[in-house]
C-alpha cells in the first residue's frame, strides 16, 4: 500500500513565489496514484529567522508534524511538497529503518549544501543535503545522519563553487545532466529517490520557483527513475504553479508518480 503524504510547506524558500508552493503541493499529491493520501497540517504563517535559518520555529515544528504523520503510516510513502526540506523528516526515518545500506539518490538542479554562513538569506531548502550530513542546525538536523557515500546527487547544473567545494571536501558522488545515468553505477536498494522538479527542462515543467536552463528532459527522467530498484521511498518537491498547471506538467507528474511508485 502506497501512501502519498501531502506536506504544504513553504517556508524553507525565500523566493517571492515560494506561497505558491502549498497549492502545487495539494495539486500534485492528487495526481500521483496511490492507496490514500495524507496531508500534514503544517503551519502556514512564516516565522522568525534563528541561528541563521529562514522561519527556523515554523520549520521545526513542522518537521515535528510531519514525524508525526509518518509514524501512523504503514508501507511506502511518496511525500510531496512543497519545498525540498519537507524529505528531512522521510530521510531520517528511512535512515533510521535501513541503516547504512540506504542510498540517498537526490534529483536536483541544485546540491541542497549551502550553510547559514554561505547562503544569507537562510533558506532551509537550499541547506538540505548539508544537513542530512549531519551539518545543519540543531532542531533541524537527524539524528542519525547519512554518510556522504549514502548520497547521490544527479541532474545538478547550478554550478556554484561554494557548493562544488563542499560537494568535493565530503566526497559526494555528483553527476550532471550529460552523464545523468551514472547515477546508476552500482546502485542497488534501498534507495530512497528525491525529486526536486527544477531538475526538469524548464520547457517540459516551468512550475517551479528556481528553473535552470540546459535541463534533464522528461523522458529521460522518468526512464531513468523506472530503472531505479529496491525504491522503499521517494518525494517530488518544489511545485510552484502561478494558476493552474498545463497539462503538460501535470502528465509529467502523473508519469513520475506512476514510476516512483510501481
């Protein structure tokens, strides 16, 4: 039984459109097939910027709700959001059921390991991968943290040296969008696959707050996530549409439902 957990949340982004985030989390949730869905009652409101962080009281209570609504669930889960630090709390459960052997495959136009010293705006979605390490805020930060070879990150094209010097200091497995496929050299299950819809060619899905040029087309993405095996968990985040969405991005997300979750 596949459970879709709808989490609304906005707050982790600073960019203007980031609001609209909430509506194409519930537009997105009801396309994806699955058993039943459940939607966090995550706060609206935004909150107080602390130790560096963008709504830093807002996020962790939510993440707090959001472990709360994954403990009364059963089976495999598909969470959508909202922005990317709505998978912290899926992360660190999955982490916490399968141990060392989970990989961490992390579908992206941007790596996620800005920090609160080099990002300062304090936008938690940018910092999401930084803090799956184990070097993010507490209150905000698993437990249990991941080691860099836990994560893959592919599709990413941002090319922000503080990033790359990060990404290169941890020793994390980075491809981009020419060698997208090396993703899957030697992956085996568990694996949990994030989805940030930025990754997309802005042309196939420009509903997202952060669109890079130069994209993986979605064709390409959804035969690349139907070759991924031993899937116990997935998110497809970062669905921001100004109205409706065309149907266009909606048959991309109903595609990629239909591949994170066979």
């Amino acid at each position: 039984m596949t459970t879709v957990l709808c989490v609304p949340q906005w707050q982790g982004s600073a960019s203007e459109q980031a609001p609209r985030l909430m509506t194409g989390a519930h537009r997105a949730a009801a396309l994806i097939p699955a058993d039943a869905v459940v939607t966090v009652p995550v706060l609206e409101t935004g909150g107080e910027k602390a130790a560096g962080i963008r709504a830093f009281d807002v996020l962790v209570e939510n993440q707090r709700l959001i472990r709360e609504a994954l403990a009364g669930i059963d089976g495999p889960v598909i969470t959508v959001g909202g922005e990317c630090s709505v998978d912290i709390a899926p992360i660190a459960a999955a982490r916490e059921r399968y141990g060392d052997a989970l990989t961490v495959l992390y579908i992206d136009a941007h790596p996620d390991v800005y920090s609160v010293d080099t990002l300062p705006s304090g936008a938690f979605h940018a910092m999401v991968v930084r803090a799956l390490l184990g070097d993010g805020p507490p209150g905000l930060t698993p437990a249990e943290p991941l080691t860099p070879r836990q994560i893959i990150i592919g599709g990413e094209r941002a090319n922000i040296p503080v990033e790359h010097e990060y990404l290169a200091r941890r020793g994390l497995r980075r491809h981009g969008v020419d060698d997208l496929e090396r993703v899957l050299d030697g992956l085996t299950g568990p694996v949990y696959v994030h989805v940030d819809l930025d990754v997309l060619e802005p042309a196939d899905f420009g509903a997202t707050c952060y669109p890079e040029p130069d994209g993986v087309r979605a064709e390409r993405l959804f035969d690349l996530v139907s070759r991924v095996d031993g899937v116990v968990g997935a998110a497809v985040t970062e669905c921001a549409p100004a109205g409706g969405l065309t149907e266009g991005e909606a048959d991309v997300i109903r595609r990629l439902g239909a591949a994170l979750a066979r």
